[in-house]
C-alpha cells in the first residue's frame, strides 16, 4: 500500500515536469532536512548528560591502543577504509555520480557554473556531515540498547529511536525514510527523462516508469 501511495504522488511530481519539481523539492527537501536535525538537536538536549561521554567514546574508538594496533596490522585500516568507501559513496549525490545532473538545475546567483557549484558543496556538507553526524549521535546516545546488536542502515536507526523515545520513534523514521524515499523516486526520474533529452528520445513515458516506483529504493536515507 505505501509503494502505491508513493507511485500516485510520484505521477502528480514529475507530470509538472522538470520546473515543477525543482520548486517542489526546494522547498520540500530541506524541510525534511531541518525536521531530522531538530529532532536529533531535542534528543540530544534532552539526554545532555550523555554527550561528554559519547564525544569521548568517538575519539577513544577512532584513537585507542587497540585502534592503532589494528592499524597497524592492516586488516582493521583496510576494512574501515573500504566500509568507508561504501558509506560516503551511497550518503549524497556525489557519490553516486548524478551531482552534475543536480547542480546543473540550481538556480543559483551570481548566474555562474562556479556558484553551482558552491551550492553543490553546501549541499554536500549539510548531508555527510549535519544529517550524517546527527544520525550517529542518536546511535550512540541510544547506548547498549543499540551498541551490540547486529542491525544496519535503517533498522539500527529505527531501534535507536526506539530506546531514545519509546515507539513511537521508530514510526518517526518509517516515516522519514518514506518522504526521503518520494524525493528521491522524483529526481530520478527527473535525471533519467533528460538523460532520454539528451539522446534525442522526445517522448519518454512517464506513466510507464512511475508504475516501477514501488520497487526503487531511496538513497537519500539518513545515514
């Protein structure tokens, strides 16, 4: 039923074409932005007494003997580079190679590709490093009840929220991963019609491809 609540407003999106959306999301992607921050800013607020140890813990983890021992001994580097890797490849557009697509479509000033491309960055810190850092505080400040268990991605987030504010956190991020996942269904659909533009193919279905909707999975989730 939510794939099919997402295609009908994914239909409505992308038939006001590539204008259409560009104002939808300019102003419906950083409200989901600022809603996460706000909320992981009041989680933190509200267990303030954690913070000391959990900044403590992230340099401890990162710098301990046992850290620079496995560091050295290249197993440990390696897999943290290449775990790494596969993190900041999937976080944001530059990763998966579709930023020109985005930037190319900002509206920026002064009217210069430099200054799309300044927005571009800003774009990219915001999501590694606010929206990404906001995340692990909720990981860590959720303690034991996170720290051991073998989840990931969406599922580790979810038991986060969970033991930091009862259930009706974990709904919370259902419900955030589902209008991440609404704009990223629009926009790339949006880069696959030009990309259809661009070679010569004038026609492009957009019902056809809308009916696929469901099966896409977002890559603009919380980290």
């Amino acid at each position: 039923m939510t794939g099919i609540i997402l295609a009908v407003f994914a239909l409505l999106a992308i038939t006001r074409g590539l204008h259409g959306v560009a104002r939808l999301m300019q102003g419906f992607v950083p409200l989901m932005a600022i809603i996460w921050v706000l909320t992981s800013l009041v989680i933190c607020v509200m267990n303030i007494g954690q913070l000391p140890h959990v900044i403590w813990s992230i340099f401890e983890s990162a710098f301990g003997w046992q850290e620079a021992a496995g560091g050295a001994a290249g197993y440990t580097l390696s897999q943290a580079i290449t775990n790494g890797f596969q993190r900041s490849m999937f976080s944001n557009e530059a990763g998966m190679g579709s930023t020109p697509n985005a930037a190319a479509a900002a509206a920026s000033w002064p009217p210069h590709p430099a200054a799309q491309g300044i927005v571009q960055m800003i774009g990219i810190f915001i999501d590694t490093l606010v929206i990404c850092t906001a995340s692990a505080m909720l990981i860590l400040l959720a303690g034991n009840g996170t720290t051991y268990m073998p989840l990931e991605g969406i599922q580790l987030i979810q038991k986060a929220m969970r033991v930091l504010m009862g259930s009706w956190g974990a709904e919370f991020v259902t419900l955030v991963v589902i209008l991440f996942a609404f704009s990223s269904i629009v926009a790339n659909y949006i880069y696959a019609e030009n990309n259809l533009f661009f070679l010569r193919l004038n026609n492009p279905k957009r019902s056809g491809v809308c009916g696929s909707a469901p099966s896409q999975r977002s890559s603009a989730a919380p980290c």
